[in-house]
C-alpha cells in the first residue's frame, strides 16, 4: 500500500496522468429538443381555491370553452406543454372574471412551474395553472435529430502526455525528477536539524 501511495505521489508531482483513457464505443450524446419547443395540447387543467369556504376545485376546461366556477368564468385560449426530454412545466393563455361586483380580471399566461408570473389578483379566488392534457395540437413537437457519435480517440498506444522541451520532467517548483518509485523504502526518517 505505502509503494502504491508513493507512486501516485511521485506520478502527481511530476505533472503526469494518473490513468490511461478506457478503450472503448464512443457514444453520441441523448438526442433532446431545444429549450424553446413547446408541445399544444386541447386541454388546460386549472386548479381552483375559494378562500370564502376552503374549497378546491380541479377543472379541466377544454381550449376554446368557457368552465364556470361559483362566480368565477375561466377560458383557455392555448395551453403548451414542455417536451419530456426537457424539465417540466406547462403554460397556458387564460381569460378570467369574477363575475361579483367589482370583480377581479385577467388575461395572460399561466405557468406551472413560475405560479408567480401569471397571478390572478383576486380577493376571493386562487387559480393556478396545473398541466395541460389532451390530444396533441399546433404548435407540434418536430422529429428528434439523430445524434452523430464524436470521434475515436487516438488509438491507445500513442502517448499523448506533453513532454517539457528541455527533456527532463518539471514540477511545479522547478526541481527535476523521475516518477519511478525506488524498488527499496528507507526503514527510518530523518531525524534531528532544526525545523
């Protein structure tokens, strides 16, 4: 164990790799969409919360109609999905009104994943986007590109390690040495001088 720990010293201070690059397949990476592409979908699910009475609703309104709520009319005009090779989230453009007097109103965006980009400023209702579900609608989602391998490495009998142009291996503080670790290890160390 001591010589194995002295080699892996003496291989570190001499500047050198410490393991051979694995011989192997070269993989292409995992095909994924782009950060912007976005899945239509028909149908938004909205979660509702009347702060009167507690109560929680879970609507699924189909895009185009309008659901109605107590007082309250919430209409999907597009609802997009991420892609699942992306993180998820889901948007959707909502038309809503509390229909008590002085009512609250919105029309926007909804996310999933940023509730606190798109609120609706009611005194009475809580929405908050869900997902979207439902058959798939424009925009759709194009085909994944087919991913190309990188190529090979060099084959692994060529040495690749930088050699210094002076012909002796450098450490870090200028000194020359040799990675080789001495076939017998000194019993003691040395002892006395003034530290």
């Amino acid at each position: 164990m001591k010589r194995y720990a002295l080699a892996v010293c003496a291989a570190t201070l001499a500047g050198m790799p410490l393991l051979a690059h694995a011989a192997g397949t070269v993989l292409a990476p995992p095909a994924v969409y782009a950060p912007d592409t976005w899945q239509g979908k028909d149908t938004a699910v909205v979660r509702v919360l009347d702060r009167l009475d507690a109560h929680v609703e879970v609507l699924s309104i189909p895009v185009g109609t309008t659901a109605h709520y107590k007082s309250l009319d919430i209409t999907p005009s597009r609802c997009l999905l991420r892609p699942p090779t992306l993180s998820p989230d889901a948007a959707a453009w909502l038309a809503m009104q509390d229909k008590h007097p002085n009512g609250a109103t919105f029309q926007g965006w909804m996310l999933a994943a940023e509730p606190a980009l798109g609120v609706f400023e009611s005194p009475v209702y809580d929405v908050r986007m869900v997902r979207c579900e439902g058959a798939d609608t424009g925009p759709a989602l194009p085909p994944l590109p087919k991913p190309v391998a990188p190529p090979a490495p060099p084959a692994s009998g060529v040495d690749t390690a930088p050699t210094p142009a002076d012909g002796g291996d450098k450490t870090s503080s200028g000194h020359t040495g040799s990675s080789e670790v001495p076939d017998t290890l000194p019993d003691k160390q040395e002892t006395g001088g003034v530290y």
